[in-house]
C-alpha cells in the first residue's frame, strides 16, 4: 500500500509541477485510471491461463468497473483530505535527498507497464470500446 501511496504521491508531484487546478483531484482520476487498466490486466492474465472468459465484455461492465475503481480512489486518497497526509508523509524524502530523474522514470515505468500490459493481454480491448452494441 505504501507503494500506491507513492505512485500518488508522485502523480500529485507531477501535476503541481505543470500548475495543474486540481492536483488532488486529478490525481485521484490518475490512480483510478491505473487502478482499472492493471485491474483488466490482471482479468485477461487469468483468462488466458484457464482458456475461458472471466467476466462478459460490454461497454456497461467497463464503465461500471471504471466508476468502482475511481470510488475506491477517492476513498482512499481525496476523502477526508487524506492526500495532505500522503503528501506530508512522503515530502520529507524529498527534501533529504535531492530530487532525481529516476523518480520520474520510475513513475512514467508504472504508467507504461500498465499500459503496455493491459493492451498486450487485453484481445477485449476492441470489443469493449469498438465493437460494444
């Protein structure tokens, strides 16, 4: 859990960098969005081990799954300003050491990774968003 913490934190970073409005909030959609795609990574993984579909493809189970996870963020994150404690926790680090390129490379990693998977495992992608009824 501390690893998403960070990811959060580094998300939220990023957006104060680029004078984001809401860099809470925005931040929070960021995770869920991640959240979603490693989710649907991980449904395609077992489906592909045990050759059979886990849950029936439509644009409904998409949004609903999206809408979940982007709930389960907000709780975690944006509820009760529990980001202003995230943020305290983990600004410390920044300024003990100083602020290096790998933590961008190690965030933009997590991003892609899940990207890269989702869509590589993913043979649903174009049924979800393409061809959905």
């Amino acid at each position: 859990m501390k690893m998403w913490r960070y990811l959060f934190y580094r998300h939220y970073k990023i957006s104060l960098s680029f004078n984001s409005i809401d860099p809470e909030f925005g931040s929070t959609l960021g995770m869920a969005l991640i959240f979603w795609l490693n989710l649907w990574t991980i449904f395609d993984l077992i489906s592909l081990i045990i050759n059979h579909p886990i849950i029936v493809v439509n644009k409904t189970i998409g949004i609903s799954m999206l809408i979940v996870s982007a709930l389960i963020q907000y709780y975690l994150f944006f509820w009760k300003q529990k980001y202003r404690d995230i943020v305290k926790e983990f600004s410390g680090i920044d300024n003990v050491k100083k602020e290096s390129y790998l933590d961008y490379v190690i965030t933009i990693s997590v991003l892609v990774i899940s990207v890269s998977l989702w869509v590589y495992f993913d043979s649903t992608f174009t049924e979800l968003f393409l061809n959905a009824k």
